[in-house]
C-alpha cells in the first residue's frame, strides 16, 4: 500500500533554477529511495538513503532525511530541461525481501 | 547494476485474453518484484516473486488473477488474466540484492485493453 505523500504534485520553474521536492511517509524505514521516470518509461535510480543518515549527495542532487518528521526533500540544483520528469519517493521497511512502497510524485517541468 | 530486459515493452489486447510479461535479468539476483503503474498515478507493488516457491502478494493482487513464476535466480514472469480496461497499466519488474540496496527497474511494458 502507499504511504507516501509528494509535495508538490506538480513544478514548474525556469531552467538554471533550483528545485525541492518533498516526500513524507507514514511508517519506520530502512532506508529511503529516489527515483526518475521519463514520460512512463522505466524507473531510473536516483539516490539512496539510509534512515541512520541525515543528507547524500550525488552531483546536482541533495537529499535529506528527518526520521522524526518522517519525511524527506530531494533538491536538485542548476536545473535544466533534460530534468524534466516525474520524481518518486520510495521507502523500504526493511525486515527481509520487501518491495517499494512509492509515493505519489512530483511532475517537474523544467523550462527553457 | 544489472541489466534488465522486459518483454513486451507494449501491447494491446482483447478483453478476456491474458497476456504473460517476462523479465530477465543479466546476473542472479535475490529479489524480483512486480509493480503496477495505473494512467498518471504512481508505482503500486503487486507481488514478490520468490525463486522455487509461490509469489507473496501485496493487499489487494491475488494469484488468479496475477499468476507469477520464478524459476531461477535471473528469469521471472507475470501473467495479467482476464483482461478487462481497467488492467490498462504499465507493468514493472524491479531487482535487487538486498533491502539495504537500491532497486532497479525494467522499462516496463504498457498494457491496453480493447
């Protein structure tokens, strides 16, 4: 079941800007993951976070992790339009072979 | 990461029919998944396909209608039964080692149903 909530469902900013994503969920986790999806095609890993760790970075990526709020933030910065995308929060409970559980997006628009 | 082939990545077929999607995957892997994508909405996880035994499935997917096998470490397959419009989706296949790694995905194949 989803559990997870993207804050906003929709963006739209101009090209070099930065952009912020927001994610929150409901239950513990093992770690917390972001993922890209390019017009319906399959998901591109991101970034990965542990739920011992605060903030990762990966190039123009951020993320950061609040366990008491449970909630994360994925920033990307310098934007430009090949980041046009839809971005997906997904968490992991852990305790064995669990699958995802994915929130409901952000649809970035980049524009140049 | 490993390498993963989904097949076929698009079709469209007539209500009352099945169609049977296949991933594979370029090395062993511990988990398979299965994840359905409904028309603008997010990924929702169907089932865990375990190797040598029946698939886990999540609330709400049954095995009749989304038989799933698993007959080794590298190959998996989902059949969607009776079509009807509202199994009008993308279907995923993920993998991963373990829970601590990430997951990656197959391009998906695109369900329409007449």
């Amino acid at each position: 079941s989803q559990q997870g909530e993207e804050d906003p469902q929709a963006l739209s900013i101009q090209e070099g800007e930065n952009a912020t994503m927001n994610c929150s969920y409901k239950t513990s986790i093992n770690n917390l993951q972001w993922y890209r999806q390019n017009s319906g095609r399959g998901l591109v890993h991101l970034i990965l976070i542990r739920s011992n760790e605060r903030e990762k970075h990966s190039g123009r990526l951020r993320v950061t992790l609040d366990t008491s709020k449970k909630s994360s933030s994925l920033l990307i910065t310098a934007s430009r339009a090949a980041d046009t995308a839809s971005y997906f929060c997904a968490t992991a409970s852990g305790g064995g072979a669990d699958g995802l559980t994915f929130g409901k997006g952000t649809h970035l628009i980049i524009q140049p | 990461s490993a390498v993963i082939s989904q097949k076929p990545s698009r079709d469209i077929c007539q209500r009352g029919t099945s169609l049977t999607i296949q991933c594979q995957v370029d090395s062993q892997v511990t988990m398979m998944f299965w994840y359905r994508q409904q028309p603008g909405q997010s990924l929702t996880l169907i089932a865990t396909a375990n190797q040598g035994s029946e698939a886990t499935y999540e609330s709400g997917f049954v095995i009749d209608k989304f038989p799933i096998s698993r007959p080794n470490l590298t190959f998996s397959t989902l059949t969607v039964s009776n079509l009807s419009p509202e199994d009008s989706s993308i279907y995923l296949c993920s993998v991963g080692l373990n829970s601590n790694q990430p997951q990656h995905f197959g391009d998906g194949t695109r369900l329409s149903i007449l």
